[in-house]
C-alpha cells in the first residue's frame, strides 16, 4: 500500500516528556490505549507517561504494568516515568534503582504534581539519578508559597478574587534545583516553565562558568515549556471557566512572550504537553473545585506553529528540535529524535503546514474532552505518524 505523501513536511517523531496517561487508577478519563491513540494523532512516538497514577508509580510491579501495556497497544513507545518519592510524599525515596533495572528501564524519575520540596530529599534524588544515568523532572513549585484557587498572583487573578500561585512559587525552587544539580553535577529538568523569571534562572544556571561550583561541569540542567503557556494568558481567567485552571497557573502575555523567546534561543530546551485529562465532573464545576490540568497531545503540534513558526521564532527544522531531537536526548531514546539511517524502521510524522482544523475536544481521541482550545481554529494538521516503520496514524485515524 502507498500513502501519498506529497506537499508535506516530514519530522521525526514526536517526543512528549510529559503526559498524564491515567492508568491505573483513572481508566475514566484516559487509559494507556486511548492516550496512545491521541499520542499517534499527535504525532508522537514517545511518550513519557507521568507518575501521579493511583497506585503511584513508585515501584517496578506498576511500572512494569505501564511499559507492559505501552507495548500492547503498540502505537507509541511507552516509557514510565517512576516517582521520586514513595507516594509521591517527598519524604522518602522511592526504589528508584529497582525500578531502573526493571523491565521498563526507568531513566526519568518525578514527583509531578507535587514538588520534591526537601532539599535533602532532592539532593539524594539527584545524586541517585546521576548513579542511575538518570534525570529528575522537578515540578517546579514551592507549595508553601501557593495559596487557595492556583491563578497566576497577577492583575487578572486580583480583579477576577482569585488568590493566586506567584511567579516567585516557581522561580525560588528552580534556582534552588539548579544550584543543587550543579552543585552534585547531575541532571536536572525542570518541567512546564511557565514565567520570564524561570526563563531567566535558567539562562543564568545554563551560563554559570564551569567549575564555579562542585562538580557543576558534570550537571547538565534542561526545561519544558508546554503549548499552553505558550499561547494562552490569564485572561482566559474572565469567564471563570475551569477548563483554563492548570498548574502551573496561565500566566501574563509578557511571560507568554519570554517564554517563546527563551523556546527560540534554546534557554527552554523543549515542548512537552503535560497533557491532563480529566473527568466532566471535575471540570465542569465551581472554580476552586476544579482539577487543574489540560488535553494536550493532539494540539500541540499546532499551537507550537501558532506561536513560534507563524511569528517567525522557529523554521521547521527548529521544530524538529523542540519537539523530537532535544526530548529524545533528555530522556536518552537513541531510536527517536534523529534522521533515518538506510532500512532502519522510521519513527516519524508527516505534517500538511497549509491545512487548518477547528478543535473539537468530543472528536479527540481521549478520553476526557477538557481542551482550552475548543471551537479554535488552528495552522497545520499531522497527516501520518509512523512509528517503528508502521503507519499508526494516518488521516486523522488511528491504524492498529
Ligand atoms: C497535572 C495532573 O492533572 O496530573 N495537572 C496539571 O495541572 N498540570 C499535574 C501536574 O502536571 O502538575
Ligand atoms: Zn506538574
Ligand atoms: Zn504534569
């Protein structure tokens, strides 16, 4: 069978380092097949599948689960992400060599959701990563400094009544993991960047001479920014609609803007959904009773456009870079990110940049429908995914 592939631009595979698969524990709002599905419309290959499950990833047995069932589905390679801590509490280490050793091969570790918040504990968390060839994906939040509703601590937020989570939330324990990691020369990514000053400790921590401190010439430190925070503001926050309410916080247009610039100049190293289904009854409600979080795998492709190709920032070769090659180095995925050698199985997706769709969250292929960007008109639409030299999506559908 031949797929037509003409007038398309053809990039590697897409690499999410950070979505919320929901299995086990949530199988009512995403399940590992149905979030491969979106994951290979999306056109990804990889996905990291985030730790906050019920039961946590924190051990081999759900770990293995994960991967195990990741390749069942066979859609997109399937990598669990293991919990820092032991229930994602911060106060004691998970196994995390245990899980490193098992089947699944964990590399990334992370507590998302809630922020190892214990120096110590992130310290021992780096330096055991580092003897595990591994990465900590902090979720950057000092949880003692947000209060109440989770709005960006802004204008918005203070007209709106909302009470708020502060730049400064984020901005303290990114500077504090980024001293840590150099100080132990481990490596460190920060996950969903979301304020100029982020982007600011970051391009300091990036530049800080070799040598300055400990065994800083061994740590390497790298960030996410997700397409939300890319596009949107907290001027969404208007109409009170939970479906904006996410963590961390949408936040003004001025961070907005710092953050695509710091994307472009490689400050932020890449995008990562953070995709976050949830169920109606958790969206569709009063807004301090809303779970925080937002579809994200089978838009992102497009808000990326919207926001760094359409202005400008980045070509398509910089795409590539932001969406495959930087994520699949990170998370250290030697078959994704990269040109194909000759007869070597592909993972790659092809995109019609001149095609435009109207999202409709009822028509996505998760689960849940909570997507910011309904009724949106958006650039560019992937037209086929190939993962491991198969077709998995073509079309707008999912080829089993
Ligand atoms: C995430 C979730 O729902 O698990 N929510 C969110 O708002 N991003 C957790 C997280 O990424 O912090
Ligand atoms: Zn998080
Ligand atoms: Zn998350």
């Amino acid at each position: 069978e031949v797929l037509d592939a003409g007038g398309l631009v053809a990039l590697p595979g897409f690499v999410d380092l950070h979505t919320h698969l929901r299995e086990p524990g949530r199988e009512d709002t995403e399940t590992i097949a149905t979030g491969s599905a979106a994951a290979a419309l999306g056109g990804y290959t990889a996905v990291f599948a985030m730790a906050n499950t019920d039961p946590v990833a924190d051990n081999a047995v759900v770990v293995e689960h994960v991967w195990r069932r990741g390749r069942e589905v066979g859609l997109v390679d399937v990598r669990p992400v293991g919990a820092v801590t032991v229930g994602l509490k911060g106060e004691k280490l998970a196994e995390l060599g245990t899980m490193a050793r098992s089947l699944a091969g964990v590399r990334v570790f992370s507590d998302d959701g809630h922020c190892v918040f214990d120096p110590l504990v992130m310290r021992r968390a780096l330096e055991y990563t580092k003897a595990l060839g591994g990465v900590v994906a902090q979720h950057a939040e000092e949880p003692r400094l947000t209060v109440g509703a989770q709005a960006h601590e802004g204008e918005v937020a203070a007209r709106l009544g909302l009470t708020g989570w502060p730049a400064v939330a984020e901005e303290s324990i990114v500077a504090r993991d980024c001293l840590l990691a150099q100080h132990v020369g481990a490596r460190l990514h920060v996950c969903h960047v979301s304020t100029a000053g982020t982007a600011d400790v970051l391009r300091w921590a990036k530049n800080r001479p070799a040598g300055v401190a400990g065994r800083m010439a061994e740590a390497v430190i790298s960030a996410e920014v997700t397409p939300h925070h890319l596009l949107l503001t907290d001027e969404r926050l208007n109409g009170y609609d939970p479906v904006n309410k996410v963590n961390p916080p949408l936040r003004s247009g001025g961070d907005a803007e710092a953050l695509r610039r710091a994307l472009a100049e490689g400050v932020i190293d890449c995008v990562a959904t953070d995709h976050a289904p949830h169920a109606a009854q958790d969206k569709d409600c009063e807004w301090s009773a809303a779970r925080p979080g937002m579809l994200g795998l089978q838009t992102a492709l497009s808000v990326v456009v919207r926001t760094m190709v359409e202005t400008g920032l980045l070509d398509w070769r910089g795409v590539a870079r932001v969406m495959s090659e930087r994520p699949a180095e990170i998370a250290g995925l030697p078959d994704h990110g990269r040109p194909i050698a000759a007869g070597e199985p592909a993972n790659l997706v092809l995109v019609d940049p001149d095609a435009r769709w109207t999202v409709r969250g009822a028509e996505l292929a998760s689960l849940a429908t909570n997507t910011p960007y309904e009724g949106m008109e958006l650039p560019a639409r992937v037209v086929g995914t190939v993962f491991h030299g198969r077709p998995t999506a073509w079309d707008g559908k999912v080829r089993h």
